[in-house]
C-alpha cells in the first residue's frame, strides 16, 4: 500500500478493498431503505452506496458517547447492509472491518462485495462506519494526517497531546470497545442472531473484542493482517519482520536480483548513519510541499509500514520493498537518490484528513510501555526503562530508539495522552469464545508479520494459521481471489478447504543490485 492515514495498523496505508475497486465495474443499483423496525430512514441517504446486482440497506442508530455520561451526548453510527443476491433467507451475516483505527467501511461496499462475491451470493454483508468516521459523525482533534506523517517524533508526541486536549472528556467515547458495542446495537436493530467477523489489520483487533464482549452473537472470525491484544508496545515483531522480508524478497526473485543478508547489513548501515546524520527531503502533495527529516524513524517507518503496502498487488510492477535494496545499497555507496525517490514517492499520498479516531483508540486501547495513571515524569522513567532492557538484536537491523519512534501507535508517541477523562487500556486476555477462526498473514508484511497472526491465533482455542507466499500486508490485496475464495470457503463451512494457491503466488519484482 502506498501511505495513507487510513488503513494502519500502526499507520497503515490505503485500504485492500480500496485498491481492489480499481478492478471493479461501475454500480447501477441504487440503494434502499433500511429494514421498518427501530430508527430507520425511509429515504436512501446520500452516503448509501450502490452494488449492482444487490439491495442495500442503509440507516443509522442514535449511541451514547459515553456510556454513563449523557451529558457528553449521543453519536449517530451508520450502516449499510449488501443483501445477498440469491432468493429465500440469508444463510448468514458477515460484519467487515477494514482497519485503521478510523478507516471507513460503507465508502468501500462495491470493492468488499467483489472480493466476496461467492460469499455474497447466500450471505448478507454489514458495513460500519465507527463512530468518529466517515457517516457515523466524523469528530475532529486538529491533527492532519499530513502534520502527523511528516512530523518529527517531537511534533507527533505534541500532536497527540494537543489532540487529547482539544476531544477532553469526549476521549473516551473512541473505544474498540465502544465500537464493538455499536456493531452489536445495529446487529440487534437489525434482527441478525449471530455475525461472521472479518477483520483487516486494525479489524483483527476490533474484532475480538467485539467477541469478548457479545461472545454468544459470534458465528465465526476470520482475522487477516493480524496482531493480538497482547501486542508489543515496543514492536519487535516488526523490526525482526523487516530483515526477514529483505532476505526472503532477495532469495525469491528470478534471476537473483541481491543478496538478503548484504541488504541487511545495508540497511543496518544506512539506519546509523541516518541517525547520524539525517537528510533533508522535500515531498511534493496536493496539499503543499512539506521537508521532511529523515532519520532512523522514518526509515523504520517507510521499511516496515510503507514496504508492507500493496506487496503483491501487481507482483509485475515495482513496489518499495521490492526496490528497496537496491536504494539501501547505492545509499551505503554514497549514492542517496533512489532512497530519496522512494521517500518521495511514498509521501505524495498526504491528505488533511483529522487524526481524531487513529489516535484516540491507538492511545486509548493499545498496551504501553507505562502505567496509565502515572504522571508525566513517570511515564518517561518507565519508558525509558522499558527501552533499556531491550536486548541487543531485538529490533533488528535498528536500534530500539530508532525504530520504535518509527511506529506511529507505538513507543512513546502516546506518552502526552491524558490521564483524565479516557478509559484503561482494553485488556489482553478477555475470555474469547470457543468458535472457528481463521487467521491469515502475508510472508512479506513487517507491520503485522506472521509472528503476530500467530499470537493472533493463539488468542482462540478453534483457530487455523495461514501464511500467504510473496503478500505484503493484508493478503487479500492479490487479484486471483485465491485468499478471499479460502476465507471465503471457511465462512461457508468452517474448514480452509483447498490452500494450495496460498504457496503458489508468485514472486514480486526485485530491483537488482549492481556489484
């Protein structure tokens, strides 16, 4: 994916279902009105999207901000719902979250329902925008995506504060769980008994919780691009998964295009002298021409977030990761312009989308380094700690500073969000309920490797582990339908089924590098 502010796990970039509409035929159908029970609107409204071949069904439930305060007031969430296509009543109800934290689902129906097109035929899908995003009443911080992507660690930090400041008591209202419990208000409303869960990178968290909280309204789980609960505040699966996509990317491509281990030790070079000695780049955007520092951070950023993107959408045509030890190789030669492009390239995406909901539920919800009511001085003392015990190799071709400051949800950038007003973090291990679940990882993501799906899995006493060969982040990205055909022949029967074309996908370009 290229970088986006919506779609991260830790920052993740555009949306799979997004990229898969550039494959999609225009809608005809028009939307309709929501179901007569409850709140409803009997005039499509503007946002319903239409899906040709299906009924949609769109509406909207009043929610409490706040469970508790009414003070704070309520928040309109909105839904859609695709109808399946088939006569006669619908075998299920599969409830989709693309990730984020404050990535929108309704805007990407037409691309969900053609990646689950089979699915669709017996199955109704249900869209949620959370609340804070898209339909569902965007709230706003005063954090652009742009400020927050371009910024120096510093400034993030400072933006996350300002941002905590600006929502005050109204923080708290931007939960997993509160989002989880929206879902189920609109499951009720709508007469559904159990849902199937499908969660993308940011969904794979939403959606357990939305199990540990409604565990008898759960069908089943598919879960891909996953992380636990439990995830690492200080994100050492990723800078371990780093070095392992550039060995891996490298001892795959046809002719041999580098060598793996020499492309880390590059970029273990380039990491110290970018913490050195940083450069200077300016990135060109609609919204303006920014310059951006780039140092260790950022480097970490862009080789385990933004070299995560779109991995394998067209395994054809250059990608970051694919082009990345050649610039890692010129720049340990003296040579920074491929670096420089690929820098450039990847921040052309900036938008001035507000960063309310991604930093809201990354701060309120995520596990840290620190205790939540302690004060500022403290929090610092235990992070610092927590920094120090970081053995050596931990992260990598990074140093721990580095590379945790190159997370945009993790290490300290949450360490200025209030004590006050805002919730405890969501707990780790909740009790999860004893259903089918089936957890898939692309081989060459860094920002939620195999290593997380695994501890993803392992949450769940009924589940299945598959990794994708040759995928970057959110396998569902390939255009063969073979990762949505298995999820989807899970969600039909419980079992996989046939995983072959799992081990069959083909290599990605490989940028060579020249002796």
């Amino acid at each position: 994916m290229t970088y986006k502010s919506t779609m991260r796990r830790a920052g993740l970039a555009v949306s799979m279902m997004a990229v898969m509409a550039s494959a999609l035929p225009t809608a005809t159908a028009t939307a309709s009105p929501s179901p007569a029970s409850g709140p409803t609107t009997t005039v499509a409204p503007a946002w319903c999207p239409a899906v040709e071949g299906h009924q949609v069904d769109c509406g909207g439930l009043d929610r409490p901000l706040v469970v508790g305060k009414p003070e704070l007031g309520e928040v309109k969430v909105s839904y859609a719902v695709v109808r399946h296509s088939a006569p006669g009543p619908a075998k299920g109800t599969v409830a989709v979250n693309p990730g984020g934290p404050g990535e929108t689902s309704i805007d990407k129906a037409e691309a969900f329902a053609w990646g689950l097109e089979g699915l669709l035929k017996d199955h109704d899908l249900l869209l949620v925008d959370p609340r804070g995003t898209g339909a569902s009443e965007p709230v706003p911080c005063g954090v652009t995506d742009a400020e927050y992507r371009f910024g120096t660690r510093a400034r993030q930090r400072a933006a996350v504060e300002r941002c905590g400041k600006n929502l005050g008591p109204k923080a708290a209202g931007y939960t997993s769980a509160a989002t989880a419990d929206d879902i189920d208000a609109i499951r009720a409303h709508l007469g559904v008994q159990k849902l199937s869960l499908y969660g993308l990178s940011y969904g794979t968290y939403l959606m357990p919780v939305y199990a540990s909280r409604h565990p008898e309204h759960v069908r089943d789980i598919v879960l891909s691009g996953a992380f636990p609960l439990a995830l690492d505040p200080l994100a050492r699966p990723s800078a371990q998964a780093v070095s392992l996509s550039l060995r891996r990317v490298c001892e795959r491509s046809v002719p041999v295009a580098c060598d793996g281990e020499r492309a880390v030790k590059d970029l273990a070079t380039t990491a110290a002298r970018l913490r050195a000695e940083p450069m200077t780049v300016p990135i060109t955007t609609d919204h303006g021409v920014y310059k951006k520092r780039f140092t260790e951070d950022k480097l970490a950023n862009l080789a385990f977030e933004a070299a995560s993107s779109q991995v394998g959408f067209e395994p054809d045509g250059p990608s970051p990761l694919g082009r990345l030890p050649h610039a890692l190789d010129r720049f340990v030669k003296g040579d920074s312009a491929p670096l420089r492009k690929l820098v450039q390239e990847e921040g052309r995406t900036g938008s001035t989308v507000d960063q309310a909901p991604y930093i809201a539920v990354t701060c309120n919800d995520y596990r840290k380094a620190w205790a939540k009511d302690a004060s500022r001085s403290a929090r610092w003392r235990q992070y610092d700690a927590a920094l120090a015990a970081v053995r050596p190799g931990e992260h990598g071709a990074f140093s721990a500073k580095g590379f945790t400051e190159g997370t945009t949800d993790a290490g300290d950038v949450c360490i200025g969000w209030p004590r006050e007003n805002t919730p405890g973090p969501q707990p780790t291990k909740p009790a999860l309920p004893d259903v089918p679940v089936l957890v898939l990882s692309g081989d060459l993501d860094a920002n939620t490797p195999d290593a997380s799906g695994k501890k993803a899995a392992a949450q769940f006493r009924d589940s299945r582990f598959l990794s994708v060969r040759n995928m970057g982040h959110v396998p569902e990205l390939e255009r063969s339908r073979c990762v949505t055909g298995v999820s989807t022949h899970f969600l039909r029967t419980g079992e996989p089924g046939d995983t072959s074309c799992l081990r069959a996908l083909p290599p990605i370009t490989v940028t060579p590098v020249r002796g």
